[in-house]
C-alpha cells in the first residue's frame, strides 16, 4: 500500500491508491503503451489506443470535465529516442488511515457518480475489508521529448 500525507489516525482519512491495473502503488510507476494520441481543441478530453499485456488494442477517453476529480497530465518526459507514448494511471481513494494500518484492505464504495463500476480498481466490500470512497483519478501521458507537435493530434471533438 502507498500513503501519501499524514500518518493514520483513528478517524482520519487516507489516501489509498492504485494504478490503472488494480496494482497497490509501490516502487516504480507501472505505464502501458498507447498510440494514436489526440486531444480536444480545448484540451479538455485526450484519446488513445492502449495496448494491454496480451496485445490488444483497446480505445480510451478521460475527459477532465469541469472539475478537479479527473486530471491529465502530458509530460514529455521519454528520451527523444523513443517512439510511442506512455500512459499512467493513478486512482486516489480517501479511506480511514487506522483501518489501513491494521491490514484491513481498500473496498469499492460506489458514490453517485458510479466511479468504482467505471475504474474497477478495488474488490467488494466485505469482511476484514475497509470502505474506500473515490477522491481523484490521474492520468499521466509521457511522450518522447520534443514530439508534441507530432504525437499529440488535435480534434474538434
């Protein structure tokens, strides 16, 4: 498990997160590699193809909306060298710090907007088992310094 900011309290909340692949985030940031990059006019939507492990293409959109739950980030942050894009996901999930710390795992907790049935990053509740309530997703692009002109494709839609 990966804590950011304070450490656990009895009521406190946490941040709990995972990455784009159910993976509890610890060490290195796991990245996937995506092609056909495009964004909106107004930079509010970015689509990509990604390639999961066994190959397949499988076409996605974020779009940031108008407030703070859904961010992107592109940062051209690969060597020059590299020829495709990379995308990683991180979910922030707010969970009681203390409950976190006895070993109890993060559990989905569908709010309003149904955001666990959209990121399927954390199982069902259940026993031994802490609620998890959905807080912000990132989304990190990188591409190859220098290649914005020529990775990321502008669309009016």
């Amino acid at each position: 498990m990966y804590w950011l900011g304070a450490y656990p309290s009895r009521e406190a909340s946490s941040p709990y997160m995972r990455g784009g692949s159910n993976n509890k985030l610890e060490g290195e940031p796991k990245t996937s590699p995506i092609s056909n990059l495009r964004t909106s006019n107004n930079g509010n939507t970015y689509s990509w193809l990604e390639r999961k492990g066994d190959g397949t293409l499988v076409p996605v959109s974020v779009n940031r909306g108008d407030g703070n739950l859904f961010e992107v980030t592109l940062k051209d942050d690969l060597p020059a060298t590299s020829t495709e894009a990379r995308v990683e996901r991180i979910v922030e999930y707010k969970v009681k710090g203390a409950e976190v710390a006895a070993g109890k795992e993060g559990c989905a907790v569908n709010d309003g907007y149904g955001y666990n049935r959209f990121f399927h990053a954390l199982p069902e509740c259940g026993e031994g088992k802490t609620k998890a309530e959905f807080s912000k997703s990132r989304t990190i692009i990188h591409i190859p310094a220098g290649s914005m002109d020529k990775m990321v494709a502008m669309t009016s839609k």
